[in-house]
C-alpha cells in the first residue's frame, strides 16, 4: 500500500546538510511516510555519500520508500518544486528543506493538526538554535491563535496579517512555545503570514490552489516560490502554524545568494481573482464553517 504522506526533499550543493534532514526522517515515528529526495547538485548528488546512503537503507528498513531523483538542468526553485509534487499521489506532501532537522513525533504531530483542523496547510516554522539567547519580546506581539478551524485569509505584503513574519525569526519559535508551556503531547494552532522549510499541506488543496505551475512566469534565478504557494493556499483553504515547532535549522549557508527577484512579490497570489472572489471563499457556506472546500478526492 502507497504511504498517505510523502516528504518531498529538494537538494542541491548539500551533502552534509542532507544526511542531518535524512537522520531526522529515519527517527520519526509516524508508521506511514514515503521520501522523494531531488538533487539538483553542480557535482555528485546529495544523496550518494555513504552517510546519506545509510540513513536512506535505514528509512527502507523501517517500511519507508524512498526515491532519488537526479532533475537537471536547473529551471528555478518553483520549477523544481514543481518536479517534486508531480511524482506524488499521496495524500499530504510535507516539503522539507534539505538544511531542517526533525525532532521526533514531527511528522506525527503534523499529521495530526491537519488532521484535526481540516485546512490546506500545517507547518513547523524552522528554530534557529544559536539565537535561543535571543529573546524578542516585540517580535512575538502578533501571536494569536486559532480558535478552531483555521479561516482563509487573502494575505499580502503590507497586510495586517503579513506582521506575523516576525513569529518565525531566530528562535522565536522556541520562545513562544516557551511561553505557553505546554504539557507533554499538548500542541497550538497559530496564524502565520508563511512559514519556511516545513510545510505539510494537503496535497489535493495545493494542487488546487496552482501548486508551483507559476515557474514559468519566472526567471529561473528566484526565490519566494514556497511563500507564493502558500499563500495561495492560505488564501483558499486556510492553514496554520504548529507549536511547538519539531524542526531545527542547520543555519547552513545559504544556496540561493541572488534575490533579485521573489515571486510572491511579482506574481499575484489572487492570479487575477477579485477581492470579492476571494470574500465569497472566506464565507462560503454555512455548513462549510466559512471556509472554501477541499475538493472532492476521486
């Protein structure tokens, strides 16, 4: 039987970092996952150094297939995103960079507020460790919960609701998970603006919503492509950020050092629908809680 979830893991030009996010993946408890690894690498992939190999016999071992994919020539992040989702039929596809770590039970967690929140998407806003001394009380003020099933909300740059960014630098996450005190298996729903490097959306509301087919709007030297994708999704299904958050940062340096161009800044995320279009989604249907949908699965 084909798992319901897929982690889909783009990679290029990190050999190390990669065998650390694999590491992670071998220490989950969530009994039904499967992992797409797609190098993009200028030499060797990723994926071919004998401590990724290990941790990639590991994860078949333990009943989780995994797949390498080699995808060249470069078209771009979005592009490759795009890649990634097509080779999926799960249900949820978690995206998780190749410089994250996962504690274990993330995955398990995550699968379980999407489960319990019916929205589009969940995620783990990554922790920067080395600023867990770092306390920034101003940066946590636009923390607010969800009450229940989160709401779509059309999200823009200049918006209120765009403030939230400020929840996931340095280690915020670890200061307002701090902060709630949360007893053990205990979790939160939270608004966010976006989160990066671990997004577990429900794959038939991603598609839905675009996915990354917008990659040929773009030069292929871009970034912002996942904000971009979630925002839509945002926009159409709602979804929220999980605390406490499983996933760690490598603070690896980064393999994306032109940002000329980001894509949620030149490509709308209503693609051409009108705010009284993307009202009619917030509070459509009574028996629906106000929200849009998920499409029907065959």
């Amino acid at each position: 039987m084909s798992p319901e979830l897929d982690v889909l893991v783009p990679t290029r030009n990190r050999p190390e970092e990669l065998a650390t996010t694999l590491a992670g993946l071998a220490a989950q408890d969530h009994p039904s996952f499967g992992v797409v690894l797609s190098d993009q690498s200028d030499g060797p992939a990723g994926f071919d150094t004998p401590s990724a190999r290990t941790m990639i016999r590991l994860l078949r071992y333990r009943g989780h297939p995994v797949r390498t994919l080699r995808h060249l020539p470069r078209r771009g992040l979005a592009e490759h995103r795009a890649f990634l989702l097509a080779q999926s039929t799960a249900r949820y596809v978690l995206f998780l960079d190749d410089d994250v770590w996962l504690e274990p039970g993330a995955i398990s967690l995550l699968r379980k507020a999407i489960g319990e929140l019916r929205c589009g998407l969940v995620g783990s806003a990554v922790q920067g460790l080395s600023y867990v001394d770092d306390e920034r009380p101003e940066e946590l003020e636009p923390y607010e919960e969800w009450p229940g099933r989160p709401q779509p909300e059309l999200i823009t740059n200049g918006s209120p609701e765009w403030n939230r960014l400020t929840l996931h630098n340095a280690a915020n996450p670890v200061h307002l998970a701090e902060k709630l005190d949360l007893a053990p298996g205990e979790w939160r729903a939270y608004k966010v603006a976006w989160i990066g490097g671990c997004v577990l959306y429900d794959r038939a509301a991603l598609v839905a919503a675009g996915g990354f087919d917008f990659w040929t709007d773009l030069p292929p030297e871009h970034a912002g492509e996942d904000v971009l994708a979630q925002l839509r999704v945002l926009a159409q299904y709602g979804g929220a950020g999980i605390l406490p958050s499983g996933a760690v940062h490598l603070e690896a340096p980064t393999t994306v050092p032109r940002r000329d161009v980001e894509a949620w800044a030149v490509i709308p995320v209503d693609d051409g629908e009108t705010g009284e279009t993307h009202a009619a989604h917030a509070h459509a249907g009574a028996e629906d809680g106000g929200r849009r949908a998920l499409p029907r699965r065959p």
